[in-house]
C-alpha cells in the first residue's frame, strides 16, 4: 500500500524522470516512466546487480507487520532484507539518497521492551552508517491515495477515522500522498536531520 502511494507521487512529479521497482510480482501499471523487474529473492539479488546502478535516490517501502510473527524472522525480513539491499545499493551509488518507512514508535536505542521497535530502530541506525543521506520516515495512520488498488480491508473500514485523527491528534495521522511529497523533497532539498516523525513529513511535504 506504501510503496504504490509512493509510486503514485513520483509518477506525478516533474522532477522525477525515471523510476525502476522491484516487485515480487507484476504491479499491473504502465508508464513512460516506469520500468520493472520482477524478482522473488531480495536476500539475492546478485543477477540484476547491473540494472540497479546510476540512481539517486530509493525510496524502500517493503515492510511487513509484526502480528503473529516471531521475532527471528521479523528481524530477517525487517533488518537482514534491508540492510542487503541498501549495502547493495550503496556500492554503485555511493551518493544515493536512502529514504526508509519505518513507523512510529521506533526505538533507536535499540534496548526498549518492544521488540518490534528494537529491530526498526537497528535497522534506521545501520541505515544511518551506510548512507551519507539516509532519511527515516516515521509515519502514523496514512491515509490512502484515492484510486489506489493495494489497499488494506482493514484501511477502507478504518478510512473515516482519519478526518477526525487529523484533526483532534496531528501528530500521529498523514496521506500516503505527503509520504510521497515528503520522500521527493528529501532528495531535491535534504531536510535537517535524518528521522522524520509525522509533523515532519507533513512539513517537507510542504517544502
């Protein structure tokens, strides 16, 4: 759902000229933009190596949640998986932007009670140390872009509560669409610091 918001905003921008995603499987969208390759192993991805060079940004939206998941294979899919990719990427793009979803109530210390938020806040952190520019995004409850397809049931049931969120808790509710504004600006004007909660978001997407 992230990933497609996200794609949406960059298709749209004029900044943006070109797009390559990697997809487990087709996404099913066409445009002049937009190139794919699909590729089921992202702890492998030594055979497309090549294809992945003279990019300035990736904006990483995989990510899965941690209900009914135990902790060993959340941090390979959560921390492992990513980390792959990005030290992969920084070899052939050494001043690429890395933009990260990551969520709200991350914990960079590493050391919380919640295990979920140790393994996102281990994953920001060696984010940190690969990339000179490496922007954490931290959002809340997003609201989905209208004409999305890759949408949550749970998110179409929940998506009147959003109005109200916004308005009565700022700080914890966004759109899909400023997730997507916010990653662009990130590369075109950098933002000051490396972790951006909601309010951030909101305001780079502004800029």
């Amino acid at each position: 759902m992230v990933g497609e918001g996200v794609l949406l905003e960059c298709l749209n921008h004029p900044a943006v000229e070109q797009i390559l995603v990697i997809n487990r499987k087709p996404g099913g969208m066409s445009h002049p933009k937009l190139r794919e390759i699909i590729h089921t192993d992202f702890l492998n991805l030594a055979s497309i190596e090549p294809q992945l060079a003279g990019y300035d940004a990736c904006f990483f939206c995989l990510g899965v949640s941690s209900v009914g998941m135990n902790q060993q294979e959340y941090k390979r899919i959560t921390h492992d998986l990513t980390l792959n990719v990005a030290q992969l990427l920084a070899k052939g793009n050494p001043d690429m932007t890395f933009c990260y979803i990551t969520g709200a109530g991350t914990d960079s210390s590493e050391h919380g009670r919640i295990a979920w938020a140790r393994v996102k806040g281990a994953t920001e952190n060696a984010l940190m140390r690969v990339f000179k520019r490496a922007y954490m995004f931290r959002p809340g409850f997003m609201q989905a872009t209208p004409g999305q397809k890759n949408v949550k049931s749970y998110y179409q049931w929940l998506a009147w509560v959003y109005p109200i969120g916004r308005a009565l808790y700022p700080a914890g509710f966004c759109t899909l669409r400023e997730v997507g504004q916010a990653m662009i600006n990130a590369v075109i004007k950098g933002y000051p610091q490396p972790i951006l909660e909601v309010k951030d978001i909101v305001q780079l997407a502004k800029a």
